[in-house]
C-alpha cells in the first residue's frame, strides 16, 4: 500500500503541517527547546508511521507501540505550550482533536495484528475429528 493511501499517515502529515507554523511563533527562547522537542516528535511519528506500514508481525506491532509512546509525549508537550500561554485556547483545543484523531486510529491499526494472529492459530488448531 502506498503510504499516501494511509489514512494515519496523512492525517498526521496534515497535522505536522498545521503545527510548523505554531512551533515557529513560540517565543525564541523556547522555540530551541520545546519548539524542536515538538517538531521532532511529529516528525518521528510520520517516520514511524512509514516504518510500520512497511513492518509486519511483531516488529510492526513495537513500532506501533513506539508510535503510541511519542503520540502521549506530543501531547503533554502541546498541552505545556497551552499552560505557558504560548498558544490559545482554541489553537490546544484543534491539536489535542487531531491528536487524539490520530491516536484512535493507531489503535485501530494496532487491534487489527492480534485479531489476525489469533484467527491464524485457531485455523492451524483445527481438527478433523
């Protein structure tokens, strides 16, 4: 599947592109520090995104959980922009949507591996008798 087909994919890809603009008006000071942490967690979750469509079985599965990992990073560093007054209100309220977006569809794509594991197992298990 091309990866420009992968809904998680580009809902995170359009999300990144919203949230450059924002990185860019935090305060200098702290643009170099929670601006880059931002910018590198979205941009490690895209990466990921691609590593595990590409990925199968269990090492799909860990980058997935990776994935899931950075995504509550991301979070908690957009809710601290929110809480330092860098951005509004409504600015927290369409990141944490968009994340929350993208997290429920991680999810998705994670239940996806066992139920298929599990299908497989019970059909190597049958008997005939």
């Amino acid at each position: 599947m091309s990866f420009e087909k992968l809904i998680l994919f580009q809902k995170s890809y359009d999300f990144l592109l919203w949230l450059y603009p924002l990185i860019n008006r935090l305060p200098k000071h702290h643009r170099a520090v929670l601006g880059r942490q931002i910018e590198e967690l979205g941009l490690s979750i895209l990466l990921h995104i691609l590593s595990a469509n590409i990925a199968r079985g269990i090492k799909r599965k860990a980058i997935q959980l990776l994935i899931s990992e950075e995504l509550d990073k991301l979070r908690i560093l957009i809710r601290l922009t929110k809480d330092l007054r860098f951005i509004s209100i409504k600015q927290y309220t369409y990141a944490a949507e968009k994340v929350n977006e993208i997290g429920k569809i991680l999810s998705g794509w994670m239940q996806v591996l066992p139920s298929k594991v599990a299908l497989a197992k019970t059909d190597t298990n049958m008997t005939l008798f």
